[in-house]
C-alpha cells in the first residue's frame, strides 16, 4: 500500500548556498518531532537551476535525510518552481501541504500556528505583520492588496506570503486548473481560495530580515514583474467563474 504523507513542505530554492543546509536541518527537526511516524513528513525542495552550489548541498541532504525529496530543474523562476513542488505533493497525496522559501526569512516554529487551525479553513494564510523587507517591496504588496480588492472585491493582507497550509485534495484541485504557470501562483491560488468561501485567517507570523544569499529581483526587474502579474491577473478574470463553479459543483 502506497505510504500517503500527513504533510508534505513545499520548498523552492535558488542559490541559497550559504544557508539551505540550515533551513532543511531546521525544518526537518521540527516537522520530524511533529510527525515522527515513518513516512508522515515529506520535505519537497525544488532546485530551480541554481547556479553555485545548492544542488550539490541539497543531493548530500537527500542521503541523510529520509524525509527530503530534491526536485532539481531548469530555472524557470520562483513560480515555476512553486508548482512543480505542489504537483509533487498531490503525486505523493499529502493530506496537507505547506509552503516556505528556502532564504532563512521564516521561523520554523511558527508553524505550529496554522497547523493548530488545519480543521477550520482548506486554505490558510500567515501573515508578516512585521516585515523586514526593501521598502519597494513592502509598497508593492499594499499595491497588490488594492489591485486584488478594485479586481475580485476580495481583501488580502499578504496574498503572496510563503507561509501557508493548505488541505492537500483541496490543493490538487486549485493546481489542476493552471495549464500555465502565472509569474506568482501563490497570489492566484489564494484569490480563488478566497472567493472560493476559505477563511484565510492571516495568521500573525514572524519574519526575519535576509542575512545570506541576495535577492534576485531587484529594482526595475520588479516593477516589471509586478506590471506583468497584474496583467496576468486582470486576464484570469475571464477563468474566475468557471473555476468557481467547478469547485462548487464538486462540493
């Protein structure tokens, strides 16, 4: 009988040389200790093409870590990476999955907060309330919070956050409707949950300022991708209905 994992953690990474062995340690430490039956804790990093040595830090990992799966790729970008891991949690059926980035931003502990609400919600939300983020980037997710309210009339405090627990089946399907990668997944998926009736909670978490590693979209790269993920949202307004019956109708 194939072994389904309680909880499968999403994980991109690129380029993070300088701290991944770190973020895996921690985060296998203490979904380890949450999940210690043999089998119910997968840890999916996906190495999206980094150019120095992640991969090869990440491949050692895999033969000392049970519990972790590396996924490595041609880079195709944070996004594209996101969803290969997703798709790899519904292929190993997780009956939750949770997502975080690989840049030592987050505390593992915080987990536990929406762990403690998985019965509540399909689809839950953490959200930075302190944020130790480039300026630009704080404005342009106020910009995003307003774009998603004047576009599908839903208010998100942090719809990109990669911090988030969402119920595995639940999830298999929102993953089946992107034929397309969008830039940023993560704020389709939580606007669909959203309309879709999810309470997402928006869950207080901790962030941390960067200390290693760089950020790879800086300046006028991110004002370029925001345009172009703002475009790409107006443009699924057109799926939203569909979408939304569909998952209606299938309860």
């Amino acid at each position: 009988m194939k072994n389904k994992p309680e909880l499968a953690l999403v994980m991109p990474a690129y380029n993070e040389e300088e701290c991944i062995a770190h973020v895996v340690k921690t985060w296998v430490d203490e979904l380890s200790s949450r999940f210690p039956a043999e089998g119910a804790f997968r840890m999916i990093v996906v190495n999206d093409g980094s150019k120095d040595q992640t991969g090869a830090i990440l491949d050692r990992l895999a033969a000392e870590k049970k519990q972790l799966l590396v996924v490595h790729q041609v880079n195709g970008g944070h996004g594209k990476a996101l969803m290969t891991g997703y798709r790899k949690a519904v292929e190993l059926e997780a009956e939750y999955v949770f997502q975080t980035d690989s840049d030592d931003q987050f505390f593992a502990s915080d987990f536990q907060k929406l762990w403690d609400k998985r019965n509540e919600s399909k689809f839950i939300l953490g959200y930075r309330k302190v944020r130790n983020d480039a300026f630009v980037r704080l404005l342009i997710t106020r910009v995003v919070r307003l774009v998603l309210f004047f576009f599908y009339g839903v208010w998100i405090i942090d719809s990109n956050v990669p911090f988030r627990l969402i119920n595995g089946a639940y999830l298999a399907r929102l993953v089946s409707f992107f034929e397309q990668v969008p830039f940023a997944p993560n704020i389709f998926l939580a606007v669909i949950a959203r309309k879709n009736g999810q309470q997402l909670f928006s869950i207080p978490i901790q962030h941390k300022e960067r200390e290693t590693g760089k950020v790879s979209i800086l300046n006028w790269k991110l004002f370029k991708v925001c345009w172009k993920s703002t475009k790409e949202l107006f443009a699924f307004r057109r799926s939203m209905t569909f979408i939304l019956k569909q998952l209606k109708e299938n309860g």
